[in-house]
C-alpha cells in the first residue's frame, strides 16, 4: 500500500496553504495531495471571470506542475478520496486502492447543494463550482436568449451579469426577500438589484420554484404564485453543500460541515479539516459556524497546515468574520464583519444617493466596530478585519471614522499594528 | 542569490523626519499615473502634525497574504526582485488582496478601477528623492547578502575566534571581497592568533598568508608586492593588523610605507587594545576604558594608587593617516555593512594606485565585556554616539562624512553598553563626552578645509 506522512485532500485555497505550512517547517516528510478534479489548482472564485471569458481557462492557475515537484509533493490528480478509514490511518480512492497516511487534512470545500424541487432531475441545468462547469457556461451563455438564474447569492448574481452582458433576457429568481441576503442589507441589495434592472435583468426576490419541466427550448419552471418562465439556459446557484461523503460511517464528528478545534483538528486526533468543508468557531460567537469564504478556507488551511507540521508558531484560529468583496456592472461593494447588532450596540448609516455612495457601520455597545459595509466607498477590508479582530476601540475617533474609513483605519494600523 | 535564499531591498521611513508634506505621495502619483493627485498615490502618508506622521505602503511581504486570497493569479512575490507583482491581465478587479492585506498595501485606485500597489519603481523608487527630509530611503544592503553570498569564504571553518567576534566577521567579509588574488599579512593579533596562518604546517586561510611581526608589516608586504610586480603578476597585497600593530609598533614602517605610496590595501581591525595577549592597553584604547593594564580598583595603580582606567585618550590613527594624503583613508564599522563594503571597493580599486588605508572598529566581546550576542549593538551605538565617525577621503574630494550623524544619542548610551567603561565616574564620563564634541568639531573643521 501506498504509505504518506502528510495526505492532504483537495487542492485549492485551505489545501495549498496548508501544503506551504506544512513545507516551512517539514521539508522533507513526504507529502502527498489528492484532488478528484483533473485540472491544476484554480479558485472557485475566478470562475465568473472564466464563464465572461475574461479569464482565459489556461491563465487562471494557482500553482503548476514545477511547484509541486519543487516542494517535493506528490500531487495526483483526477482522483477522489471515496472513503476515510480512521481505525487504521487509510483513504480508500475512487478506482478502490488506499494510501497509508500519518496524518490527513481534509480540504474538500463544497459542491453547489441542488434543492429538492419536482422535475429539476428532469431537466438540463448549470451549476458552476469547478473549471469544467465554467467552461460549458461560457460556451452556453453565448446561445441563451432567455436564460433563468435560481438564487441571488453571489455566485448566481456573477453569473447573471455575465449573462446580461452576453445579451441574454435573464430572471434571477430568489426564495428570500432580498438578493445577497446575508452579506449586504436591504439598502445596499437595492443598489445591487437597481444595477441589475437598469441593465435589463429582472428580479423575482421573494419568489419559490416549486416546480419544473422540460420544454421546447430547455426548461419551464413554475414559481409558487402560479406564474411561469421558460429558460434556454438555467443556473442553479442555490447554495452549497460541504464535500464529506466519504466521512459516512466514520467517527469524524460532522454536522452542517466537519466540526474542528481551533487548531484545526477534528474529533479524531490525526485528522485535520480545513475551508469550505470545515465547521470552525466563530468569531462572534463560541458556536461553530460554516463561514464558506476565500480568506477564511487560507487561514484555516495554514493554520491546520502548521499544525500537522506541528510548527511551535502555529496561533490558534480567533473564529470566523464572515468577509466579501463584489464588483458588479463596474460598481463595488464591500462587506467586513456581522451584520447583527450587538445588544446596546449602534448602526450609523450614511447614502448619497447622487453617486451611489453608501455605508454601514456597526458598533458595539463599547464602541468596538463589529460590521462595516460600502457600496462604491472604497475601505481597507483587511485593516477593517483587524480593527475587528482587536476589538480596537474607536470611542475617541468615531465621528471622524465614519466619515473617512479608509484614512481613519489607516492611521490606526499605522499606530497599532504596523 | 545567496546560498540561504535572496534578501531584498527596501523603502524604509523615518517617522521622526516626516513632516507630512505630502511630496512623496504627489512623486508616486505623479511617476505611476501621470497626475500629481496624493489620492491616487500608492504610498499614503497618514496622522498628523499632532500626532506624528506614519506610513501605509505595501511591504512586499514573505509571505505575502494578498497573494494567497488571489483567486486570479494575478499576484506573485518576484524572487527575484523580492516585490509582489501584479499582473493586470490576470486580475479581475475582485477586490480580495484589500480584504487580504492588513496594512492597506494594496487599494483600489478610483482612477482606474483596478487595485495598485508599491512596485517599487523597478528599484528606483520616485518617492525616495521627492522626500526633502530625507525621511525615505531606499536601502540595497540586501546586495551585499546576495552577491557576497556567492563568494568563495577564503578562510578555513572553525577558526578559534572567541564566541560572538566582530574581528572574523570583519575578515570573512574582506577575503571574501578582494578574493583569491590576494596575499595576506597579518602581524600578531587577533587576526593570526585565532588560526588564520595555521597550525601545525597547515595553513587556515586559501590565499598566501604570512605572519610579519608586529613591528615590519607595512614594509614585508610593500616588498612582497614589489616582486610580485617585477613578475609581473596582479595581486592585491592586503594587511589585515590589530590596533596595536598599527599604532604602537608598527607605526613607523605603516607611516614609511603610506610616505612612500605603495601600492598596498592596509587595514587596521581597532579592537582598541592588545586583545589577544590580555587585553593590555593599546594607543587607541580611548579614556577611561579597564584594560589588564590600565585596571580598576583601590591599590591597582602605579605606586599602589587607585586606578580608575586609562588616563589619556585615544590616538586618531585614522587622522594621522589623511596627514600621509594617501590614495584613500576611511573609517567603517560592521554595523553599518553597505557603507563598510562601498569603502572596501574604493579602497581596492586605490591599492591599485598607491597606498589605501582602512579603520574598521571592532567591538571585543571579551575584552570590552559585552554579551556575545551584542557586537553589532555596540558597533551602531558607538556610532550613533559619534563616538565613533564613518568618514572616508581621498587627495582629490579631501574628507567628508558618509553617514553623518545628525542628532547624536549622549555618550553615555555607549558606555553603558559593555563592562570596561562600568566604573566610570561622572567626571569621566563628561570627559569623554567632551573629547566626542571635540573630535566631531576637528572631523568637522577638515571636513570642511577640504570642501574649500
Ligand atoms: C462562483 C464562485 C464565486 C465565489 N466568489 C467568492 C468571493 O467573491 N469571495 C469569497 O470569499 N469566496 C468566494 N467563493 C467561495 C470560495 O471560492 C471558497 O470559499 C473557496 O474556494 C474555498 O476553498 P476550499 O479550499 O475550502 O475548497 P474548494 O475551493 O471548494 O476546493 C475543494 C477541493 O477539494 C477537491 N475535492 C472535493 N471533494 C473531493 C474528494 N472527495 N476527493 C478529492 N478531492 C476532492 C476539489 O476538487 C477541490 O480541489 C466563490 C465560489 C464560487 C463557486
Ligand atoms: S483584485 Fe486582482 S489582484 Fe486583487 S485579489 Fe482580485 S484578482 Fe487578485
């Protein structure tokens, strides 16, 4: 049997970082990654850029070939992990054989989650995680007239731009009462969607598919009011689901994700999990959360990465702060931090409706910033996470801050944490 | 690239200069988008007048965090260059590296709606000369690291140096600079008694070494490169010599051979004292410092009359020697590697000529009385003192100080930093402040003749 030190699963954002944790300060125990997708590593979140053709498909990788041998990994690809045997240190691969490991991280991320809806296993659809999803929509997009988009999260509202732009009728239909519910509010979502309508698009927010059924040009999806659409191109963007059947009948306590301590561990001592799959602590709270974002999956990746290595400098995981960044129709928009309101807490908002200006700023009750977001008003999002992560108080500067952010932060990083 | 990987180099900034005028910023602005508009600078100078003045700047980190939250691959760290890139075909104006970088390095520029950041000008920064107060340089010492890094080490491991020395540091960094065809004299010291010419039949340095006495160094080695002329083959004749060698001793046949102009690279590692044979005092031992001749206590003196170090200063050898108006004359210190190797370069090229000449003080862990571990310390403080000066001259430019110090730390914080001077009285120590003051006005005073 194929025996390893170091196994790490997935080879994206978590993963890579914690293949360079692992190299810093072991560079010599051998180390191998498995991922099932067959291409070099790419992020989930250039895909949009693929889907416009922006990016070009080739041009998008975050490590080659020479990297790996470099560093002295072994990476395989096209191959997935089918199932992890915790009692005797072994993954079993799809194709049947295993590999010994010492250790294992896993950095599985997600896979976009289908919902159960009537008729949608009757019909054509796209979902965009990996290149080759990327790919066949960049190749459809150029043929949709009448394209529909299921749900108004940030990978369904990439898309929907692309598609607009492409020149197709696009619907973007979304369950909750507002599209990118949970990163931005009512009044940033309503610049968002004014950009989306003013460029053609229509948005159903409030809205449930409860049915669907082929048709003559691809599907026909009916909404809970009644009314119907039909779709020459349909984009189920719904969510995601974290990557861990291969943990069924395991003892790797999983909830919602792979539950891990703030060091990355899980319940099983040499069994790591990092990224999108893992379910860490929060920042806000002790409880653990999902926080299925890029920074997130590095931070976790590195720190699982050190750990395994077992690096006397590994610092323990402070929680999760949920972090966004969203360009759309040339605009930006900008999220850092909870967008609840701590008890005795405060909101300052401040829009100018003339340049579209708008932000939000959350304090606690101890004048401790907890949340800060901008449509169009450039900040510094990582001295923000940092002001956040310090609880910095800002009772002294606070008037000024809301004013100018950006400047107010930087002095601030200049003087505290430079 | 050096065998431990390459060093880079840097903006630094001095906050304490900044006035906040804001000409970097407009310099940057200016250089990397054609308008003067600070905004879109990528340098930020922050605070305030009340507050003091700070930095936002990319500082092309290690392990850079914008890097690793680039979904696109549109940014790199450069090994080479040691500076992130950025790539504008890759990148897809996602924002991330913002949301990455917790010092504000990388921004979004309203002006393109793309991020910008530090490129350090492909190593000409524009903000550095725009800054009036010299509040932003640019060091290359990482030069150094790189190149030198490279070079043959031209004497054995394992020399029998006590632990921590400055004075091996020094000569490593020598040999390896004038390199192989070099023939080495070393009079008794520090410098061969710690191995470099041999035991036993075997010799600890790669070149030709030999081992003149205290007294004849500066003559053996004029004759040695003579003949080596008459064959007609390069080398550079290079002394290495203790203080002691040089000023006491070996001063007549030092003095004869710079009158005489040979062409000869002389350089004295000013450890001020007999550091070797017991720490005995030298003519460069300054005043006031213990050495086993010049001892501390009640009934140590001449006569059983207590003792309090030595009682005269120093001489300024180095002084003396812009007197023989030589090829070149310099001072140097470890501390500061960039100036010391800028000096060992045009001391090489002056041997060439005729006779070179250069002071490296070198702190003495054993003999000062210094944890091992605080050579280089001591090496800035004594010039951050002015205790020490870097200045170098040549017949043509006369003398003029290469890394003056402007607002000097008091004597004291030099003192305090080793054991030799722990006795001192506050009489003493005003003394030698004093001799500071007075040796800063002289330097001055030809500095300034020379310029006339
Ligand atoms: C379209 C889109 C846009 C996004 N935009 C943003 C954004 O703007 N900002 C942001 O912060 N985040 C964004 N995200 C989310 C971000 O991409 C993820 O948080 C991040 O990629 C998580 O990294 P990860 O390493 O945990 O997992 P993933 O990137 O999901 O990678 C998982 C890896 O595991 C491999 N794998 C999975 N199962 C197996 C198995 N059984 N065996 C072997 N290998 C396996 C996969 O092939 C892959 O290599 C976006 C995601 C998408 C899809
Ligand atoms: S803005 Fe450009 S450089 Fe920055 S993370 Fe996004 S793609 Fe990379």
């Amino acid at each position: 049997m194929e025996q390893t030190k170091y196994l790490v699963v997935g080879s994206s954002h978590a993963a890579l970082e914690a293949v360079t944790a692992i190299r810093m300060h072991d560079p010599e125990g051998s180390l191998t990654l498995l991922t099932r997708d067959p291409h070099l590593p790419y992020s989930p979140t250039v895909l949009p850029y693929v889907v416009s053709g922006r990016s070009a498909p080739d041009g998008i990788f975050l490590r080659d070939e020479k990297f790996f041998a470099t560093l002295g990994v072994q990476l395989k690809r096209g191959t997935a992990l089918k199932a992890l045997h915790v009692e005797r240190n072994a993954a079993e691969l799809a194709d049947g054989s295993e590999i010994a490991y010492e250790k294992v991280l896993l950095a599985t991320g997600a896979s976009p989650a289908i919902p159960p809806i009537p008729g949608l296993d009757q019909v054509a659809y796209h979902v965009l995680r990996t290149l080759d999803d990327a790919t066949k929509l960049n190749a459809a997009i150029k043929n949709s007239k009448r394209a529909v988009v299921m749900g108004a999260g940030l990978v369904g509202m990439h898309a929907a731009e692309n598609l607009v732009k492409a020149g197709a009728k696009v619907t973007i239909v979304e369950m909750a009462k507002q599209l990118t519910d949970g990163y931005f509010d009512a009044t940033a979502a309503g610049l968002i969607a004014k950009a989306f309508t003013d460029n053609g698009a229509t948005i159903l927010t409030g809205s449930r598919v409860v049915k669907l059924a082929s048709s003559a040009i691809g599907a026909l999806l009916t909404l809970e009011n009644g009314t119907t659409l039909e779709a020459d191109l349909l984009l189920v963007a719904t969510g995601v689901k974290p990557n861990m059947e291969y943990l069924a009948g395991s003892q790797v306590e999983h909830d919602r994700g792979i539950l891990v301590s703030d060091t990355m561990q899980t319940s099983v001592a040499n069994v790591w999990s990092a990224g999108d799959c893992a379910q860490a602590k929060g920042f806000y709270t002790d409880a653990k959360i999902m926080n299925a974002i890029l920074p997130d999956a590095t931070e976790q990746g590195r720190i699982a990465g050190m750990a395994m290595a077992e690096d006397p400098g590994l610092k323990k995981y402070p929680g999760g702060v949920p972090l966004n960044t969203y360009h759309f129709f040339g605009r930006h928009a900008i999220s850092v931090g909870s967008s609840k309101v701590p008890e005795g807490g405060e909101v300052v908002t401040r829009f100018d409706e003339a340049s579209g200006r708008y932000l939000k700023a959350i304090f606690s009750a101890d004048n401790r910033l907890t949340g800060i977001y901008g449509v169009n008003e450039f900040f510094d999002g990582g001295v923000m996470c940092q002001l956040i992560l310090r609880r910095i108080d800002l009772s002294p500067v606070k008037g000024r801050f809301l004013a100018e952010p950006m400047k107010v932060g930087r002095e601030i990083m200049s003087k505290t944490w430079r | 690239m050096g065998t431990f990987g390459g060093a880079y180099n840097t903006i630094a900034f001095d906050a304490n200069k900044c006035d906040g005028c804001g000409d970097c910023m407009t310099a940057c602005a200016t250089a990397k988008v054609g308008v003067g508009d600070t905004a879109r600078s990528r340098i930020q100078i922050v605070g305030s007048a009340d507050d003091g003045f700070e930095l936002a700047l990319c500082r092309q980190c290690a392990d850079p965090k914008c890097v690793t939250v680039c979904p696109a691959a549109a940014l790199t760290k450069n090994s080479a260059s040691g500076v992130i890139d950025w790539n504008g075909d890759k990148c897809v104006d996602c924002l991330l590296c913002t949301v990455g970088c917790a010092y504000a390095g990388i921004a979004l520029d309203a002006g393109t709606g793309h991020v910008a950041k530090c490129d350090t000008c492909d190593g000409a920064p524009a903000c550095v000369p725009a800054c009036p107060h010299d509040a932003l340089t640019y060091i290359t010492t990482s030069r150094i690291y790189n190149e030198v890094g490279d070079w043959e080490d031209l004497f054995a491991p394992g020399l029998a140096g006590c632990q921590g020395c400055n004075t091996e540091l020094l000569m490593r960094h020598t040999l390896r600079r004038t390199g192989p065809e070099t023939v080495l004299a070393t009079p008794p010291g520090c410098v061969p008694g710690m191995g470099s010419v041999g035991f036993n039949g075997t010799t600890g340095t790669k070149v030709p070494v030999f081992h003149p006495l205290l007294t004849n160094t500066a003559a053996m080695l004029a004759g040695v490169k003579r003949q080596y002329k008459r064959v007609g083959r390069e080398v550079l004749a290079l002394a290495i010599a203790g203080d002691g060698g040089a000023s006491d001793v070996g001063f007549q046949s030092l003095s004869g051979a710079a009158e005489r102009n040979e062409q000869i690279l002389f350089m004295v590692v000013d450890n001020e004292g007999y550091m070797n044979t017991g720490m005995q005092r030298s003519s460069c031992t300054p005043y006031g410092a213990w050495t086993s001749t010049t001892p501390v206590g009640q009934g140590t003196g001449s006569g059983g009359m207590p003792s309090q170090g030595k009682t005269q200063d120093a001489k300024n050898l180095p002084l003396i020697m812009v007197n023989h108006r030589c090829e070149y004359v310099a001072t140097a210190s470890t501390a500061y590697m960039e100036d010391l190797y800028d000096k060992l370069d045009k001391a090489i090229a002056a041997s060439k000529r005729g006779f070179a000449y250069l002071h490296v003080y070198s702190p003495c862990t054993t003999g000062w009385r210094f944890p091992t571990d605080q050579n280089m310390e001591v090496a800035r403080k004594a010039v951050e003192t002015n205790f020490v000066m870097l200045w170098e001259y040549n017949p043509a430019d006369g003398l003029h100080f290469t890394r003056p110090v402007d607002d000097p730390l008091p004597v004291t914080e030099y003192l305090k930093a080793m054991g030799r001077f722990r006795h001192l009285s506050e009489d003493q120590i005003s003394h030698i402040q004093g001799k500071v003051v007075e040796n800063l006005a002289f330097v001055k005073q030809m500095a300034h003749v020379a310029k006339a």
